[in-house]
C-alpha cells in the first residue's frame, strides 16, 4: 500500500473499547487524546457501563463514541433519558446498532427505529454512526443488511463495518454498496494485533451468558488467530489496498477492535507509523 494512504487511515483511527473494570486505566495511559475511542455496551450489564465510561473519558479530554444498541432501550423515555445524559457530558457522536440483546429490553427491536426517533427529538448529535457486514450476518441475508443502509442512510453521518479479515469480500462489499448509491463515508472496522489467549480471557470476563454468544458466533475468529501467520492487520491492509485507497471507496479512516489489548494496539500503531515515510 502506498504509504500515504496507510499513514492517512493510521492517523484517522477509531479504538472500540469494552467498559471492564480496568479500561479507563488503559486508555489515559496508552491512548493520545487524538484517537477516538468508541465504548462497547454489554446485552448482560446493560447501557449504564457504557455511559459512565463515556464520561469519565469524556472528562478526561477524549472524543468519545459511545455506543446506543437499540434492543438496549427499555423505551422512549429512555432514550431520552440517554440524550440527556449524553449531550450533558459533552457527546456530539454516537454509534447506533441494533445490538445483540434477545429479547430486546423495549419496543426497539432495530436500529432505524431510534434513528428517527433522534430525528425527532431534533437531531441531537451531530454525528451518527451505523453499521456494515462486509462478512455475511449470521441471521440476516446480506441483500438485506445493504438495504437495512440504504434504509438508514437520511438519519446517519457514517458507517462502520463490521470485523473483516478477507480483503476481497472488504472490496467487494465497499464496490457493492456504492453501487447501491450508499455514499456515506466508511471506518473500516479491523481487528488489531490481537493475541488469542488474551482474547478468550477477555471473552471469558464479558459474563457467562455473553461469553457463551460471543464464542459460538466468532469462532473463526479464534482459528485465524492461532494459525501462524494467519492474522496480520498490516497484512490485511496491504492485500486490501485497491478497495481502501481507491477514491471511490469513500474510506475515512480504521476502526481497531481492540478487544481492550489497548496498549498492544497502540504500540503496534506507532510502530507501523515510524516506519513509514513521511
């Protein structure tokens, strides 16, 4: 990959984070107050995590993307409730899923059901994430997740996509929204250099219920891991280059699953970028 064009999606990087006991120690310590950090919300613990992780961080002098499931959301009081919150400490960015939680918590069983909401009650974020499956869904065919963008695409200001490791799905996918006319900017959603043992340790922390959800829906993430030279984020970069650098990909930048290995992530980041000219 032309180095330019690593050295841009490198420095327009996005950490997801997940709201554990010690992530708040992680990130003042690891992470520059330049890179965003997007926070996780747990079907199990429940919005309030995230939310107080949101605004300690946000305290603390960080943009923080806090993430808003909507099968998280007891009801429109809620999210109201949530807004509030939100906008009080400062937020201006959200991420939107439909989340995990079976059976949703409320009335919202999707995501654009909130997004109109907010629209309704004035559109109070000034940013507005959604997400993208370049690898099919597990329970949703992939014509559908397209349209679900398309669908969604008035009421948000970005999409990121979710975890890929093949760079010809990644480009296929990108070609294929834009061909549906899906022209919002993209963050690349990519694993970073994560270590397999403290994955499944990670795993195992989330609580049982999730953990047990978390384990049979990414197996494969597992297998890609332990296999020798079998995951490299600079490797899946490089082989997806055409599709990440390409103008009419509409790429703005990376989106890192830290999987909270947050001092990991950075130090690989850095490496990468002090070898890189310019």
């Amino acid at each position: 990959m032309a180095a330019d064009g690593l050295r841009t999606l490198l420095e327009r990087v996005r950490y997801e984070v997940l709201p554990a006991k010690a992530t708040e120690d992680k990130v003042l310590a690891h992470v520059p107050r330049d890179v965003v950090v997007t926070v996780t919300a747990s079907p199990v613990k429940g919005l309030e995590p995230t939310l107080a992780l949101t605004t300690r961080l946000t305290e603390h002098g960080y943009r923080v993307v806090p993430h808003v499931p909507a099968r998280l959301l007891r009801d429109d009081a809620h999210l109201k409730e949530v807004t509030v919150r939100l906008r009080e400490a400062g937020v201006d960015d959200v991420f939107v899923p439909a989340g995990d939680a079976d059976p949703p918590a409320g009335a919202y069983d999707g995501a654009l059901p909130v997004l109109r909401r907010l629209g309704e009650l004035g559109s109070p974020f000034a940013r507005v994430g959604i997400t993208g499956y370049p690898e099919s869904h597990p329970l949703i065919h992939d014509d559908l997740t397209i349209q679900a963008m398309w669908d969604k695409r008035e009421h948000a200001t970005y999409i990121v996509s979710n975890l890929c490791f093949d760079p010809r799905v990644l480009g296929e996918w990108i070609a294929r929204i834009r061909r549906r006319d899906v022209v919002l900017p993209v963050y690349l959603g990519v694993a970073g250099p994560v270590q397999r043992a403290k994955l499944l340790s990670m795993a195992t922390k989330i609580g049982v219920g999730e953990s047990t959800r978390f384990l049979t829906r990414h197996a494969s993430w597992f297998l890609r891991f332990a296999v020798p030279g079998g995951y490299s984020p600079e490797k899946l970069l490089t082989r997806a280059e055409e599709a990440l650098t390409a103008p009419s990909a509409g790429v703005a930048g990376l989106h890192l699953f830290t999987f909270n290995q947050i001092a990991e992530t950075e130090k690989w980041r850095r490496a990468l970028l002090d070898r890189l000219p310019g």
